[in-house]
C-alpha cells in the first residue's frame, strides 16, 4: 500500500469546533491536534484546503500555535479540488500519496471526483488515522522529524526566486549551494533504504535495498556506497543522494544514482555523479553505469548522456554506458561546492 506522505486538511469543524468566520470560538479539537503532532512527528507533511477568511483563518491558527505544522495554505472560495491540485504541484508530491480530511460529504466527494488518487477521511476518524496502515511509514529516520521544517524552507526558496530579477542560472548560484559527499555509514542507512524506496523518478535502476542489502555493500570492499547531503543559505536540505557503485577489475560500474526529487531543479544528480566519474578516473577506473527504464525516469538517462556516457550494451531497455576512455572529463557544476568526507572536492 502507498504511503501517505501529506495530509490535507479543512480547518472549520474539522480541525476545530465552528466557523470562525461566523465568530465562532472555534477552540481546536484535542484529537485533531494530537493526531497533526504525531503524524508531523512521523515525517508526514501537512497542507490545509479550506473556506473561509484566509487571513483570519491564518490568524487562529497561529493563536493555537498551530501555524508551524502546514507547508501549503489555501483558503479562500474555490473548489476544494483545484487547492488540493495546487498543493501537490507546489510540494512537488504526487496525489497518490495525498490524504484529505473534512466534516462535509459533499467537499470530499468534490475532491474524490476530481482526484480518485487522492485518499479521502470523514473527519470523526481523526483520531484514527495514526493507527491505519498508510500513516505508518515503514521507516522513521532521524531527518523524518525535520520533514516539515524542510519543506518549509523550500517555499522560503520558492518565494526568494520569484522575487528574483535574474536569470534561473544566477538563482541558483545566489543560493550558495554545499553538497558535502561521504562513505555511508550505519548512522546512514535508515534514510537510504528510505530514499531509494521513495524516489522514482530520479533513480537510473528503480533499484531498492532494505538496510540489510546496504549493510552488506557497505561492509563490501567490492562497492562504494556514497551518500550526499546538500544545504544552502535557506537551510539544510538533509540527505538527499545516493550512489551505489560496483568496483570489478578495471571498471567502475555505477548500479544506482538516485537524488530526492525535492533537489530535482538544484542540479544535484549531475554534481553527485561527476564526483563518482571523477573518483573512478582518478583510480584508473573506467565509468560505467547501468540504467534501466521504469516508465519514470528517463530525465536520469538524460543526466547519463550529457555527463559524456554512451551506451555500448541494450539488452530489451536495460543500458550499459561508458564514458568514452580517453576523453577528458568535463568541469562539475559551478553552482555546487563539493566537500567530501576529508575536505573539499571542488
């Protein structure tokens, strides 16, 4: 079953008591906000689609000190629909991982009809909803309580860029953009095995590992398994890449890059990736990769052939590359500074 990783909620008479455009004290309900803590607690997002007042609306949530818990707020009139479709467009998650809660039956109709994908909750189950299967993330990592926080700090970018009056390219080198790269370790491989199980389009194999797969390429004196994390003058973004690379005689085959799709517009696959080109040639390795298509990633095929591979083997879709011998490799991305585990890289 796909996991939940957003709740959208309606404020009146779901999250609180009343109508607070009515005047209503619109006290919130104990189990609404224990069950918004817990889930937050658990890495599961929180975005608000309601009607009313957006400024008063806002107002009563920071009075309750609720404010702090939703990465996405739409209030206003329009079709609950169009604001659940504006939610996931904006925190760049797909609708099937989307859940929405209401007191009114006509409102989640509205928003099943337009959205089947979208799971819909009678808000007298509130108190529920932690215990169900698809609020119970299969791992909870040390980064899943800093979820929200993330998340928040991406709108904060978002913000920053359209008040920008410079090209996207000079966006992001205003960002002050670090990736710090690093020999996974075990501290490291929760949020490993979580992000090749939740990423999907860029991951060049669809390839998953459990903790115990991990552990054991770790401890492997025959791969490398790097992890990347990435940061900026906004904050940190957390752990965010993994790099999972074969060492067989000359070769250095890379069996899986994947990159959380929240860094999908930093660039950051290309950076990780010529970090592991470069380590291969400067051990007189040649650069393989393997891709296979899962009907969601082509855009790490991309990545593939415009950091210089070419593919010398197709076997029904699934790709063998090289990078050509001989050839030079080309300068990483200028927009990232590299710092390795032992210093900085470029």
């Amino acid at each position: 079953m796909q996991k939940v990783k957003c709740v959208i909620w309606d404020l009146d008479d779901t999250v609180w008591n009343g109508v607070v455009i009515e005047g209503d004290p619109a006290t919130p309900l104990p189990f609404a906000v224990e069950t918004i803590r817990t889930l937050d607690q658990r890495g599961i997002l929180h975005a608000v689609a309601s009607r009313g007042d957006r400024d008063l609306s806002h107002a009563h949530l920071t009075t309750h000190g609720l404010a702090e818990y939703f990465c996405a707020v739409e209030i206003g009139w329009g079709a609950k629909s169009e604001a659940v479709g504006r939610i996931a467009e904006r925190l760049n998650i797909g609708l099937d991982t989307m859940a929405f809660v209401d007191n009114d039956d006509v409102e989640l109709a509205e928003v099943a009809a337009a959205h089947p994908e979208v799971r819909c909750y009678r808000s007298t189950g509130i108190a529920e909803l932690p215990d169900l299967p698809e609020f119970r993330p299969a791992f909870i990592t040390d980064e899943s309580a800093a979820r929200r926080q993330m998340y928040q700090a991406d709108g904060a970018r978002a913000a920053a860029q359209e008040r920008f009056a410079g090209t996207s390219a000079e966006f992001l080198a205003s960002l002050d953009l670090v990736m710090t790269i690093g020999h996974a370790t075990d501290d490291d491989l929760a949020r490993a095995h979580e992000l090749t199980v939740r990423t999907h389009q860029l991951n060049t194999t669809g390839v998953t590992f459990d903790e115990h797969e991990l552990r054991a390429l770790v401890d492997s004196p025959e791969y490398e398994v790097l992890v990347a994390r990435l940061r900026d003058r906004f904050g940190d973004y957390g752990t965010i890449g993994l790099s999972v690379t074969h060492l067989s005689g000359a070769d250095a085959v890379l069996h899986l890059l994947l990159m959380s799709c929240r860094v999908m517009s930093r660039g950051a696959g290309a950076v990780l990736l010529h970090h592991v080109m470069r380590s291969a040639v400067d051990r007189g390795l040649r650069p393989l990769a393997r891709f296979v298509a899962t009907g969601k990633n082509r855009v790490m095929l991309v990545t593939l052939r415009f950091a210089g591979f070419e593919p010398i083997e197709d076997d029904s879709g699934r790709l063998l590359l090289a990078y050509p011998p001989g050839r030079c490799l080309p300068p990483p991305p200028a927009h990232v500074r590299v710092v390795t585990s032992t210093g900085p890289a470029s």
